[in-house]
C-alpha cells in the first residue's frame, strides 16, 4: 500500500509543489492562468525589509515572460485545535 500525507502540513505542501511545473499546474487550476515558471522559492523574504513590513512567503514564483508573480500562502483559522489551515494563491500582474 502507498502511504501518503496531508497537504494540510505546511511541509508536506511545500514539498510538493515547489517543483516549477507541478506549481504552474496547480496555479492555472486555481487561476485559470497558463503560467511557466522557472523556479519556486519556499519561505521567500526581501532584505532589506520594505517598509517596516518583514513578509515571508510559503511559495513564490514569478512568471518573467507574462509578467506575473504567484504566491500561496498558509491560512490559519483559530477555531481548530491544530489551527486549521488553508491554502491561499494570490496573483499580480
């Protein structure tokens, strides 16, 4: 039997879609947006700081021909004992 893990770790989730082509594939899923990536940064963060705002990203990816730039995020809720996640993708262009 294959054993596997929830994406609702943050690690397990990163893990697998910070390889370019599965992260363009689940972007376009969630987007509707054909993107090509080269690479995908985990816990991406500027230095120095903009602003007086230190963010860190889970997963970071920039599409250069398109002009693109993808970010998911953990979402935490507090109503659950193991802070119940989610997983937020946002875009700008």
């Amino acid at each position: 039997m294959i054993k596997v893990a929830s994406l609702r770790y943050g690690v397990i989730f990163k893990k697998a879609f910070c390889q370019p082509h599965i992260f363009s594939a689940f972007a376009k899923a969630c987007t509707g947006i054909d993107i090509k990536v080269n690479e995908v940064e985990t816990e991406k963060s500027f230095s120095p700081v903009i602003g007086n705002v230190d963010s860190r990203f889970d997963l970071f990816a920039e599409d250069k021909k398109n002009r693109l730039i993808i970010d998911i995020q953990h979402r935490r809720y507090d109503d659950h004992y193991d802070s119940k996640r989610a997983w937020i993708i946002k875009y700008a262009g």
